[in-house]
C-alpha cells in the first residue's frame, strides 16, 4: 500500500477565499493510501516547503499531493523540495485548485470550488499511484555555437559567448557581416555615428579566434537535438579565395562592368566585382556571378589579370560545410517592406520619393552623395522634405497590423539630419500617433520639434502627386481640423519593418515556431523571451519583430548568456517526459514520424542474430523529444505512451472521478 501525503495551498486568500481547504485536507485523509494530509496559508513559501520536507521525512511518504496553483507556477519548487527529503521529484503531482476552482467559482459560501477541488486531488491520489519514478535525461554538450545571422545582435551574441571561452562559427548571407546598422548614417537617441560603434565591433569579432565567420552563407540542414545539433552550411562561391586575398582592391577599380547597388537601395551603381562597403568584414570581394561577363560569356577577366596574388577563380564552386554544435543563436534580423507596395504615395512614378532606408544612405558620409541630402532625380539640394510615417504598419490592408516601433524615432532623427545638413529647409511630418517609448525618446523627439523646426501634423495622406516640378503631398491635419496641401521636393516613407524573405523556412529547418507575420516565437514571451520550443536554439534582435538597436543588442546578450549556461556542465539534465515506444506492438504504421512536430521519432531496425532486418520499428530520441504526446494521440496501434502521463494513469484520474 502506497503511503501518499496530500498538502491543500490556502494561497493568502486566492484560495481559501472561495474553497474549503481544510474540509479538502479532511476528506482525502480518508482515502486509502493516504497517511497524512494538511492545509496551509502558503505552502511555496519557505516554511511551507521545510514542512512538506518533514512530513516526507516523518511519515516514510513515496508519494505527495500539492492542491495549490497550476504546475506551471511552482512544480518545479514542489518537486525539488521532494527531491531535497529524498524522494523521487516525479512523485510530486501537483492539482491545481486555484485557476481551475478558486478563480472560477465565486461562491463565497464556498460550496462549488470545494467540492470540485475534492474531485480534482481525489483524481490526482489515483494517478499518483500509477507514477513510475522517473530520472532525469542526461545529454552531453558540445561546447560550440552558431550564430545565424551577422547583425548587432548576432555581432554581439557571438562575441560574448567567444568571450565565454567557446568557439562560435557565425553565418551571414551577405558578403559581409554589419546588417541593417551598417546603412545607418546616426543613431538615435545619441545621434553616434553607426559605422563608428559597429565597424570595432565587426573588426573584434573577425580577430577574435574563437569566432569564425562564414559569410555569403547560407544553412541548409539541421540534424539533432540540444546539446548535440548537426548544421550543413552552403559557403556560396564568392570566385576569390578568402586565404590569399590582400583585399588592396585592385581588381574592383579595373572591372569595367558596373551594376545597381544592393546595399545603396538602387540610389548607385557598383561593380560587378564588389565589397559591398569600404568598411565591410571580410575585406575580401565578391563576383556578382550573374552579372559578370567572364563567368556568363567567358569575355573579360581583367580583374584576375590584375590581381596580385592570383586569387580570382572563375570555376570556383559552392562547398557544403558541416559543422557540430551545441547550441545556435538565430540573430537573421529584418527587411523593410518593398516599396514597390506603396504607389499610392507616388514610389515607383515619382524619383524623389524614397524610404527611409535610402535616405540614411543620402545621410551617411559613405552612401552615394558624400552625406549631402540631394534627390535622386536632379541631385537637387530639396529645401522643403515630407516625412510620412506608418506606411505599411498598423495597416490591414497591407497585411501588417503591427506598429514597426522604431519609426517615430528615425523619422525624428531624419528631420534633425535634415535640419543640420540642410540649413533653411523645412520639414514636415505627417504622423498618427508618435511613439517614442525609450530612455531619453521623448525629449529626443521633442527636440526635433522645439528645436529643429520639424512640423509636425497629425493625421493621414491622401494624395501624392507631381506638379510643376514639385511633388504636392495632400493630407489632413486633425488636430486644427484643416486640409493641408504641402508642395514637397522629396518624400521621405517611413516603411514598415517585416521579416526576412525565406524567414519561414529557416524556421522549419530548425524547428521553431513563427506567427503569421514571420516573425520567430519565443518559448515564453515575459519568462524565456530568448528561448524557443526546440530546447538549444536561442532568439536574438529583429527575427522576432521589430525592435530597435539597444532593444537588440541586449537579447543578443541574453542569448549568449543561455548558451554559456548550457555550456557549463558537461552534460545537461533535461527533464524525463518523452514518449516510450512498445518495440512488441509497433506495426511500423510511421503515423508518429510524420505527426511528430520535433522530428524526435526515427526508423530503428530490428536484426535477428544473423544480422538480417527483421522487422521496422519507431524509436524515440529523448534528446529531441519535447514531450508534447502528439505521437501518442496518432499512434493506430496505442504502441506509444508519454512517460508521466500513461494511459493507465489517465484513466485511474478518470475512473476516481
């Protein structure tokens, strides 16, 4: 006969204001098996646990009862305070009579959430004594990490975990590392030069020899589980051996050929042999394969006649890279949504409206003006700009009803640029709501109307047009109730922040979970806002939806700092709750490997002596599993059980009830 102790949690008044927890601790005293009941004002506090160990000790219990809140809350605390008087933590059972009782029944004469309280632990003593005490999974790590993705947040994730003393290979799909920053002109709300605190950080992180980078890549493949993940790296030709080039860049001033700029926004043209810009990480140029006459035509090639150390090589090829980690941080950021959706505001007929984007490129002392504002059509300085913000967020219509939260920011930012560049000009900003939601944003966008002259207008666009070599932006002003028209030289859009193309297949090939917009799933969004449902892989920066740099910088941080964790031991212990394939039922039916969302379930191969394949069977890989006992629900021949929760514990609660 089991020897079971049941504790009822009065939970201050969360309880025991609408629930008999005493009359609960009496009536399942009389059950048999169980030994010993009480009830207590807060039974996770420190008392309460030092009691739930004595009574463990004092009454010989191998098993306990917690009637309190959900085991979301505090089964861990229970189970370790068992563990702690020595017995198995996985004959703690908790029920949870607080949001399933207390919190739905509002009878104060109580009547309601006790007697459903009384069911709910009676049913919980009965699946008790089916429990099988379990251990712990124990799983060894390899010590190395990937990065995907070669942003700030990447940028700093692998720089922190190399920090840490482990090895970090960080992948990047352009040529080189910087993303979205390395376009910046300012940074607001400090108004710092972005090329100035992002280049040491590129810089640190190709010397630091616990990174290696693998730019102009891409991940193909990703095998395992935490602790032990298999990743296949497409290292995308760039036609230049890495090793030998000196990057004096010779070999880019004698390309004749020349191409619109990716990383200018189409705002310049760039050679066919390329960096993509001055202060790119590696230094090492790329051959834009489908532009280039040499590998299309087989003419040219002057710019391997000129290179010194022969490093061009036109057959060059793509390589599969396979590499073992223990861990990989996804930092792959964002894309602005293509302006080509927005020609109502006049982009794509009208040349001197541009986005955001280009108009850091205008601002930067890099971009293609020398950090003059001039419009692309005439190279005109404009004396008047309009700014309009919310194109694209917060709109349904566009398929993002999202705010992109950093746009009232840069677009204050922009009008101080402006102001500073342009002396006499004026801007306008047409806005819906401004939101400004950061230490010191506020005062900095106050600053840009106070004190730059940027006027602001609050309300909505409804017309975009050309006239007499003017741009004319037609709007309303709800706060004085005016129509406005505004004759503009350039407009400016302030568009929406959306996922990276191909985000969603990347999600898959991990395993992780995305919302409609694309954008990653955290495991939980307030308690494990860096973690994801595939145990080892991390989120880090914009891939999880728009935010700005220090918002950014900091989850890389945060992800680095769960990666060292995880590294700190050897082996890790993860928590037992995996399904059990019965290898005497299992017809092979494979329903569970195509339902299993982890990829946790393989094809095992069962052998007679001889070494002939008898038979196929599913097996389980504890590492992968997440216990979510979908397998168990489309197994045919109910060959598969979740251990912690058997059929035969299931239905001794249903039975008690």
């Amino acid at each position: 006969m089991p020897r079971i102790g049941v504790f009822v949690c009065q939970c201050g008044n969360n309880i025991a204001a609408t629930v008999d927890t005493k009359k609960v601790a009496e009536e399942m005293g009389k059950l048999p098996g169980v030994v010993y009941t009480c009830d207590y004002k807060f039974m996770c506090s420190s008392p309460g646990q030092e009691m739930l160990r004595q009574a463990i000790k004092e009454n010989k219990l191998d098993g306990i009862i917690v009637s309190a809140c959900s085991p979301h809350m505090h089964e861990k605390t229970f189970r370790k305070a068992a563990e702690g008087a020595g017995l198995n933590p996985y004959q703690c059972e908790i029920t949870n009579i607080r949001e399933q009782c207390s919190w739905v029944h509002h009878d104060k004469t109580k009547a309601a959430g006790t007697v459903k309280s009384i069911d709910l632990t009676r049913m919980t003593i009965q699946r008790l004594k089916k429990n099988q005490p379990l251990k712990k999974i124990k799983i060894p790590v390899k010590k190395k990490a990937m990065v995907i993705g070669g942003g700030i947040a990447g940028i700093q994730a692998a720089l922190d975990i190399a920090e840490g003393g482990r090895e970090v290979i960080l992948v990047e799909k352009e040529p080189s590392i910087g993303g979205n920053m390395a376009r910046l002109s300012e940074t607001f709300p400090t108004m710092d030069c972005s090329q100035c605190i992002l280049t040491p950080k590129m810089v640190e992180a190709e010397l630091n020899e616990n990174i290696t980078l693998y730019t102009y890549s891409e991940v193909e493949k990703v095998d395992g589980y935490i602790g032990n993940f298999t990743v296949t790296v497409r290292r995308k030709s760039k036609y230049v051996d890495e090793e030998r080039c000196t990057g004096c860049g010779e070999c880019i001033e004698k390309c004749p050929f020349k191409v619109d700029s990716q990383f200018e926004l189409g705002l310049n043209k760039r050679k066919v042999i390329y960096t993509p810009f001055p202060q790119s990480v590696p230094n090492v140029p790329v051959i834009d394969a489908p532009n280039c006459t040499k590998i299309q035509k087989d003419k040219c090639g002057a710019c391997a006649i000129v290179c010194g150390p022969k490093c061009i090589d036109f057959k060059m090829e793509d390589k599969l890279v396979t590499e073992e980690v223990g861990a990989i941080v996804v930092a792959t950021g964002y894309q602005n949504m293509p302006n080509e959706r927005f020609g109502e505001y006049g982009y794509g007929r009208i040349k001197d409206v541009i986005s955001g984007m280009q108009f850091e490129r205008l601002a930067s002392s890099s971009g293609p003006t020398g950090g003059e504002i001039r419009r692309p059509s005439d190279g005109k300085i404009p004396q008047s700009v309009v700014f309009i913000q919310c194109v694209g967020s917060r709109d349904e219509k566009k398929g993002v009803s999202y705010c992109s939260k950093i746009c009232c920011m840069y677009t204050a930012k922009h009008t101080k640029l402006y102001s500073h560049k342009v002396h006499g000009g004026q801007s306008y900003v047409f806005y819906m709501d401004i939101r400004s939601g950061g230490k010191r944003y506020e005062e900095f966008v106050r600053g840009a109307i106070e004190h730059e002259g940027a006027m602001y207008l609050r309300g909505r666009v409804s017309r975009v047009y050309e006239k007499n070599g003017k741009i004319m932006v037609q709007g309303a002003d709800t706060l004085s109730g005016n129509q406005v028209e505004i004759e503009a030289d350039m407009v400016v859009l302030a568009t929406a922040v959306v996922s990276r193309d191909g985000a969603d297949t990347l999600a898959q090939r991990l395993g992780i979970g995305y919302d409609k917009y694309k954008f990653y799933n955290e495991y939980h969004p307030k308690l494990k806002p860096v973690e994801t449902v595939t145990a080892g892989i991390y989120l880090a920066g914009t891939c999880m939806g728009p935010m700005d740099i220090p918002e950014s910088v900091a989850q890389g941080s945060a992800a680095a700092s769960k990666v060292l964790a995880l590294f700190s031991a050897d082996e890790m212990a993860r928590e037992p709750i995996t399904s059990v394939v019965n290898r005497t039922t299992c017809n092979a039916c494979w329903d569970c490997v195509t339902a299993c969302p982890y990829t946790a379930i393989e094809r095992e191969a069962i052998k007679d002596r001889q070494g002939n394949v008898v038979r196929w069977v599913a097996k389980v890989n504890d590492g992968v599993c997440q216990g979510c006992g979908v397998c168990v629900a489309a197994c045919r021949s109910k060959s598969i059980d979740l251990k912690g929760y058997t059929d035969e514990q299931v239905f001794a609660a249903i039975n008690a009830f």
